[in-house]
C-alpha cells in the first residue's frame, strides 16, 4: 500500500502488525488520543513532522513499507496475513506459524520484526506460556536465515532473540532464556547497534535479578549504561535496574543513598512509552521497600498499576499486585496485603505465565502465617482458586 494520507497510513500500520491503537502509540511515543485524532482524521500534523516518528516502526514519509520493490512488498504483506495475522484465541496459531516451502520468510528482516513485536505484546497480555514452544521454533528458522542474511535481519533477529527469552523465561525455562538474552547481545553488538545492545544487558541483568544474582545483574546494567547515546527509554530501566541489583548485593559500594538516587534517575525520565514507565514504577517500588521506604513503595506500586490499566498488559498488572502485596505483608498491613491479594486473584487466571503463577505461589506462603485473619483467609482462598491444584501445590 502506498497513500499520501497520514490517516489512512496509520491504519495500515495497524492493520499490517495487529496492533491497537494504544500499541501504536506506544511504539510512536504518542498518546492514544493523538493516534485517534489523526486516524479520524481530525488532525493533520503534518507529513515532514511525523518523519521521525515514521521511521521508529519501518515506514518512510512516502507511507510504505521501507526499501521495497512494489511487487515484492505485495508478495510480503500476504506472508505477514498469512503467517503473522492474529492474536491468542483463535488467532496466535496464525502468528506463530510454520512457513514452509519457497524462499523462507524469516530472511526478511521486516518480517522477523514483526514477529518479535507480536511475541512481545502477547506475552503482555496472556503470558508466555501458549507460544513457547512456537517461539523456539521461529527462533531456529531465523537462525538457519541469519549465514546469508545481512545487517538489518541480524538487527531483527536479536530483537526478536530478546522477546523470545522473556517469553521463555515466562515458560519456567531460565536457561533457555538466558542464552536467548546472550545471542541478542551477541547480535547486536555484531552490527554495532549500541540501542539493543544496551536493551540486551537491561534483559540480562533483569534475568539475573530474578535468579536472585545481584552481582551480574548490577555488572550487566553498568555495561548498558557506560554505550554510548542510549535513549531514556532504556536507561531507565537499566538504572533502575541497577538501583535493584544494589540493593540486594554485597558489593562494598552499596549504600541505601546511591540505590535511591539510582532510581530517581530512573523515575525522572519523563518521556518514556507507557509500558517503560510502568516498569520502571515497578522496580522502584521493590528499590523503595529494599531501603525501607514502604509507603512511598506503595505509591511506585498504584503508579504502575495504573499506568497499564487501560492497557493490554495483563502480566506487568499481576506481577506489581504480586509484588505491592509482598511489600504489604512484610510490612504488616494485613488490610492493604488482604486487598490487594485479592486483586491478584482476579488478574491472574487471565494469562498464562509461569512467572506469575511463581508470583503468586510465592504470595501465598509469605501470608501463611496470618491464615487465620478472617481477610487474609479469604484473600488466600480467592488466590489458591485463581491457580491450578498442581501449582498451588508447589
């Protein structure tokens, strides 16, 4: 498709990847609003004005898919409906289909970005669980694509190397996981892109601070943090990070002041897209409780949750709620705990994740000893039922 109107073009865009409009904003550092001005044609920034903002999801100011030929791009837009079409329920099978005979689409760097970006946003919203196995199987043909294949499907091959070790990581399968995270630095630090190469280390430090390895994550966050002309959007996290894996390691150099200063530096980028600042909101609040400030850990906690609210972001819902109300327990507001236990037990049956469901496992053993206040008995009861009887029994 090619189209001189922007509104008409946005629409493409989401139509082409399956995105929402909230998605979509996402990825232009937008709001929701302005994307739906503009598809409503209700506003008209401009074409020279959104060049920049284009360029950031694979699109020219000439409203096409970059760099081309026509017919190749039709052959290419019915691989993307074909195999790439869908979500969860009836449409995550089409998603992560096999693509067999004739030229592989996984040599199109357009296409393997795709995938990582639908991989991403599934595991969002359902967990990681339901696409694992075909994740794997798309990382094995990228892989086979990747000896003949030049710089820009080596760029999308490690971003799509890192969504895929966040879903496995999801599906209880660390190792697997970490060395996913290892081939996304590799890959990007063979082409000299210094962005996802900094995104890399924030995913391995994350990895390793819920492997309970503070030394290596914190080693892994400073390395991101020392490349050069990292955007805010992944600074944050790797200072937050950082604030993080400080706060739980034994390094000499650790004092409460330098893990707090670490994550307002965090919290102060204003810029950064919704699901970002969540996260960062998030981590803060475990940095804030580690340095025994726990209402304003709570408050971090409610930001995040809020943020992803109107998103679909399922799992960063249930992993603060897990997260806030591990906070409460230890603090002994059994009330807050109570609460918010039981909004866990709504958010988790909706996806499918290992990593919550280790989450709330874990939830319920740390409030174990207050089982017999009537809130936390029935709070405990709303969990134990939001979980199959073999992980409850974990």
């Amino acid at each position: 498709m090619e189209t001189n109107d922007l509104s008409e073009a946005l629409q493409a865009i989401m139509d082409r990847h399956g995105w929402t409009q909230v998605g979509l904003a996402d990825r232009l550092g937008v709001t929701r609003g302005w994307v739906q001005h503009v598809v409503k044609g209700r506003r008209d920034p401009g074409i020279g004005s959104v060049r920049e903002r284009l360029d950031r999801v694979g699109w020219e100011v000439v409203l096409r898919p970059k760099g081309r030929h026509p017919v190749k791009r039709r052959e290419f837009h019915e691989k993307v409906v074909k195999f790439a079409g869908g979500a969860i329920a009836g449409k995550a099978a089409g998603v992560m289909a096999i693509p067999g005979g004739g030229n592989s689409p996984y040599a199109e760097a357009d296409y393997v970005f795709s995938l990582a970006r639908r991989a991403s946003d599934m595991r969002d919203e359902l967990g990681g669980g339901p696409i694992a196995s075909k994740v794997l199987t798309q990382f094995k043909g990228i892989s086979a694509a990747l000896p003949t294949g030049g710089k820009e499907l080596r760029t999308s091959a490690s971003e799509f190397s890192r969504q895929a070790a966040w879903v496995l990581y999801d599906a209880g399968r660390p190792d697997v996981a970490r060395n996913l995270a290892g081939n996304a630095l590799e890959l990007a630090s063979g082409v000299s892109d210094t962005q996802r190469e900094a995104a890399a280390h924030a995913l391995l430090s994350d990895l390793y601070l819920q492997e309970n390895k503070p030394d290596r994550a914190a080693s892994h966050a400073e390395k991101g943090l020392r490349l050069p002309e990292v955007s805010d959007g992944t600074r944050a996290p790797l200072e937050a990070y950082l604030g993080w894996a400080l706060g739980r390691s034994s390094w000499a150099g650790y004092s409460k002041s330098r893990s707090r200063k670490l994550i307002d530096q965090a919290r102060g980028h204003t810029s950064l897209p919704p699901l970002d600042s969540a996260w960062v909101h998030g981590v803060s609040g475990l940095v804030l409780h580690n340095v025994g400030e726990n209402q304003q850990a709570f408050t971090s906690f409610e930001d995040a949750v809020r943020i992803t609210e109107p998103l679909p972001a399922t799992q960063y819902q249930a992993n603060d709620l897990a997260n806030a109300a591990g906070v409460a327990l230890a603090a002994h507001e059994l009330d807050l705990a109570a609460e918010l236990m039981k909004a866990l037990a709504y958010v988790a049956p909706l996806i499918t994740s290992g990593w919550v469901d280790r989450k709330v496992v874990t939830v319920l053993r740390e409030s174990g000893r207050w089982a017999d206040v009537p809130e936390i008995k029935l709070a405990r009861q709303r969990l134990k039922s939001a979980l199959s009887s073999e992980v409850v029994a974990r």
